[in-house]
C-alpha cells in the first residue's frame, strides 16, 4: 500500500518555465490537497479538492492551477514559474471531504521546487 | 483570524532528556488539536491528537494535553532517543456551525536529540 506518491521528488525551473507536479493516492480518499512548505511558515494551503470534480481555492493560490483527474488523481500545475515559487511542495488526502478531527491527512514525499 | 504560534528552534538535546515544545492557539469556533511530526525526506505523519478540553492525546511515548483555560496543546516526552530527530508541527482543525472546516498549521520546530 504506497499511500500518496508524488512525483518528481527534485524539480529545478528557470523562471517562466511551467510544469506539472502529480499526485495519486491509493487509499480512496475523497479530498485531497496541495500545500506548499516554507522555512518558518510552516504549511499553506495552495488548492484543495473536496471530491472527484471539486477544486477550490486555498490560502496562495495565485501561480497556480489544479485538475483533480479522477478520484485518485490531483495534479498541481505551474504556468510561468517564478523565483516566489521556490519552494517543497506536499500532497495530500483524507477519507473525508473537508479537514476532519477524525479524518487525518496522510501526506506525499514532497517535490522540492527551485525557480532560478 | 485562527492561529497556531510554536516555539522556534532549533531544540536540541542529549538522548534521555526531557522534551517539551510549546504550543499555544487563537481560534473562533470548537478547534481540535493535532500534532504532525516530519521525519527527514519524508510528508508529514500525524503522531497524536484531541478533540476536546482536558483530553491529552499519546502515541510513541509522546503526550499532550488540550488546556483550554490557556488556549495551549504542549507536546512532552519523558526520554528522547536520537531517532525522534525531526520537525514537529502543530495544527488545528476550526469547526464552524455552518459546515466549513479549516486546518491550520503553526511553523514547525526542528528537534535534534545527539546521542
């Protein structure tokens, strides 16, 4: 059982370059999450997506575009990437449709992202 | 707005010692508690957490308890071994009447126990 894979697990861009982070979940959950990580601010959410056919947007969502492919499926997409952009990048997933004290998130490897 | 503040780090540690990293929250709403430990190159893992005033919550040796009177969720362990190197997040979950639910996290503080 792998959980939440994410690929690539390194990324290096120049700036305005675009590219696409995946992620799949064999769990069944029905939401899932992109968040970013930055020194001292712990994790902020980019777009989440409630279930199959939902996205919305989270906390920093400008930069960014999501598609959430099929149930196990939601991909991250960065049209002109930036030097802001420098960042790690985790998915994640969870059984319920929103955050949920009985429902934790279970988290990819992380991408890390540099935008030269 | 909803807030978690976690005390900076580095902390640092011999193996045996005693572990305490501060947390403390602002919230509107019933918030329950969590917090998240990130092992080198890994995500983050949920290690333990509450849902309700005075609950503590245990995993790995790991304890906290939810104080409501001082809006606090401190995490303790008796003895550190150096294999609970990793940052350590706490997080909140804010639930409203009307249905919208949110998760917040504080920034994260790095432990490193030495042998």
């Amino acid at each position: 059982n792998a959980g939440v894979t994410q690929t690539p697990k390194f990324q290096v861009l120049k700036t305005g370059q675009s590219m696409t982070l995946q992620c799949a979940q064999d769990m069944n959950h029905n939401s899932m999450y992109w968040y970013r990580q930055d020194p001292g601010m712990g994790l902020r959410l980019i777009y989440y997506s409630a279930s199959e056919g939902t996205t919305d947007k989270g906390e920093v969502p400008n930069g960014y575009n999501v598609s959430r492919l099929n149930k196990r499926e939601f991909s991250l997409r960065l049209e002109s990437a930036a030097p802001s952009q420098t960042s790690v990048y985790f998915c994640a997933s969870s059984e319920a449709s929103r955050p949920d004290r009985g429902s934790p998130l279970h988290f990819g490897n992380g991408t890390r992202l540099t935008v030269t | 707005g909803d807030s978690v503040t976690q005390m900076e780090g580095p902390v640092t540690l011999s193996e045996e010692a005693f572990l305490t990293i501060n947390c403390t929250y602002t919230a509107t709403g019933y918030p329950s508690l969590f917090w998240y430990v990130q092992y080198p190159g890994e995500g983050l893992q949920l290690l333990l957490k509450a849902t309700k005033a005075d609950d503590k919550g245990s995993n790995k040796g790991f304890e906290a308890t939810y104080r409501k009177e001082t809006t606090s969720f401190h995490l303790e362990k008796g003895s550190v071994q150096v294999s609970d190197s990793a940052v350590y997040f706490c997080a909140l979950i804010s639930v409203f009447s009307g249905g919208y639910n949110k998760l917040i996290f504080g920034a994260g503080t790095r432990l490193a126990v030495h042998p």
